[in-house]
C-alpha cells in the first residue's frame, strides 16, 4: 500500500480495535454472561486498556489519534497538518462503523438470547447502550454536557502535555499514561454521563444500530441526548488546547 495511505489505514484499524473493545466491555456489562452485577471499576479499567491496546497498534504510524477531537484540536494548537484532518477523520468514522458491526458479528447470539430478537434502544432489555453512549436515568443533559466538556478537556491536556518531549520520562510512554487517564477519568467523573469524549466512537456505532435493527430512535432517545457525545467533545477539546497553550506551553521555564 502507498504511504500516503498508510496514516489513514493506520487510524482506521486502531478506531476499529478500540471501538471493538470498548463496546465489548459495555456488552459484558450489559448482557448477563458473567451473572454480576454491572461494575463501573470494570467499565474503567476495559476501556483504559482498550485504549492502550488501540494505541499500541497505531500509535507508531499515525499518531493514534482515534478521536477527531484529538485531530482538530492537534491542527488548532500543535502544527497537525490541515490538508490530513479531513482523511484522519473519515478514517475514525469509518473504523468505529466497523468497530461496531464486528462486535455485534460476535455478539448476536448472546443479544438474541436477551431480547429474544426484539431489539430495544432503553429499557430492561435495552441494549443500544452497548455501541453508543446514553445518560444514566438521573442524568439530566446539561449535566452530561459539563462531563463531557471537562473530561475531554483534560484528556486533551493529558494528551498534549505527555506528547511533549521535554516532559520526560512520561512522554516515553505516553500511550500507558494516556490509558491510564482515560481510567481515571471514568473513574472519577464518567458516571455523571454515558461518557464519550470522542465523538467517532459514538457517531459509528450509533449509526450502525441504526441500521442493525435498533431504528432511528437512537438519535433521538433520551431528549435527543444523541447530540450531547456529538457535540460536547468538540468544545472540551478547545477548552482543553487553549488550557495547554496558556498553562503549559507557554509558561515560563523553572
């Protein structure tokens, strides 16, 4: 394959990979496999991992970026190349649709046992939750928008600030302390919405249950919460950019 090529299809596979893992913890979560009762710790933790998993596979060639709001807040503040946001973002669409349709290859068997073939968005057999991110039922929206708008902005500060190669010995392994963020993240705060901070990874999959059978209900479920994980990551983004470029980047050497 041609080298202009290889960034894009290096995004794709690591959007598909973390999209497939992450998913997949949520169906673990949601479908009664395990007999347990549903663990935030779990959900944390798979997707910290996830993320690591996905890092380690795309990371040396295209940055692993997975995350459109990582690629526009990179253009805005970091010197990301214009002419590849369009490409990088694209590959991420493309990669959490399949991300998506593979898992629930995998999965259909168990979803069929739960819901007996009737697929539902919310609700006791509910199972949309798998593939897209929804609010808790105590959740209200703007609530979920200020957890979305901060936790982006600090992941885009932890992103930043690890990618520095002054900020030693983090930036050697960036993609450990990247995941374990995304953990600590959920951890902390990521109760207080279904928690996307990236909007690839909940515009795929939503899409895709769409067409799988859930209807077009998933976009407008929950008051329309569908725009929220759209949305919200964007602006966390640039709040998170101009936090880096005022606090970090500029600030005075010690």
């Amino acid at each position: 394959m041609h080298d202009k090529y290889r960034e894009y299809l290096a995004e794709f596979l690591g959007t598909l990979i973390l999209v497939l893992l992450v998913d997949g913890v949520s169906a673990e979560q949601i479908l009664p496999v395990t007999g347990s009762n549903k663990s935030w710790l779990t959900t944390a933790f798979g997707n910290g991992l996830s993320v690591l998993l996905a890092i380690s596979v795309s990371g040396h060639i295209s940055g692993a970026h997975m995350n459109p709001v990582i690629t526009l807040t990179f253009w805005l503040f970091s010197g990301f190349p214009r002419r590849k946001v369009p490409g990088y973002c694209a590959a991420q669409l493309a990669g959490s649709f399949m991300g998506a349709a593979t898992l629930y290859a995998i999965i259909k068997p168990a979803l069929d046992q739960y819901d007996g073939g009737e697929r539902a968005i919310l609700g006791k057999t509910g199972t949309a939750g798998i593939f897209a991110t929804y609010p808790p039922l105590y959740v209200g929206i703007g609530a979920a928008t200020a957890s979305e708008v901060v936790g982006t902005a600090i992941l885009l500060v932890l992103v930043m600030t690890t990618g520095h190669p002054n900020n030693q010995p983090f930036c050697g392994v960036q993609g450990f302390v990247v995941a374990s963020g995304i953990s600590a993240i959920l951890l902390s705060i990521g109760y207080t919405s279904g928690f996307s901070l990236n909007p690839a990874r909940d515009i795929g999959p939503r899409l895709f249950t769409a067409c799988a059978g859930w209807g077009r209900g998933v976009f407008t479920a929950a008051s329309y919460y569908a725009f929220v994980p759209m949305f919200a990551p964007f602006l966390g983004g640039l709040v998170g950019g101009i936090t880096y470029t005022i606090f970090i980047d500029h600030a005075p050497a010690t």
